[in-house]
C-alpha cells in the first residue's frame, strides 16, 4: 500500500520531469521573442521591459525574470 509520503515523491518526480522537458522543448520562452513596445524589448506577459543583459543571456526570450519564474512554479496566468 501507497503511503501519502509516497504519492507526494512520486508527484514531485513527475512535476521535475515535465519541467525539464518544457525548459528542454523552450516553452519556457514564447514563440517569436519579445514583444517591441516603443522600441524596447517587453515582456509578453507583464509587459515590463525586458533587461539588455537577460536579452544576451537568454536567446529568443520573451518572458522577464518575474513571469518566466511564475510559469516554472506552475503560476500560470
């Protein structure tokens, strides 16, 4: 018999795995960058701009530091 402690690992497990995939697949980033407001890279979420360094360090991001962090936690919008 299954004990909570059990299902609890096993749902972690599960959770790391498909995180993992999803940063591997990078559906962590949005399709097509970052959205251009006034000529500034923003966050497609939030639409704060995106920092120049978070720009070079992460091809094709779209997300700030901020979102990108809720979408890994499962925060979804």
């Amino acid at each position: 018999m299954t004990d909570i402690l059990d299902m609890a690992a096993e749902v972690e497990r599960l959770q790391r795995e498909a995180a993992i995939a999803r940063a591997r697949s990078g559906t962590l980033r949005s399709a097509g960058g970052p959205q251009i407001i006034d000529g500034i890279a923003c966050c497609r979420e939030c639409g704060e701009p995106i920092p120049a360094a978070r720009l070079a360090a992460v091809a094709g991001v779209s997300l700030c530091v901020d979102c990108a962090g809720r979408q890994e936690r499962h925060d979804v919008y």
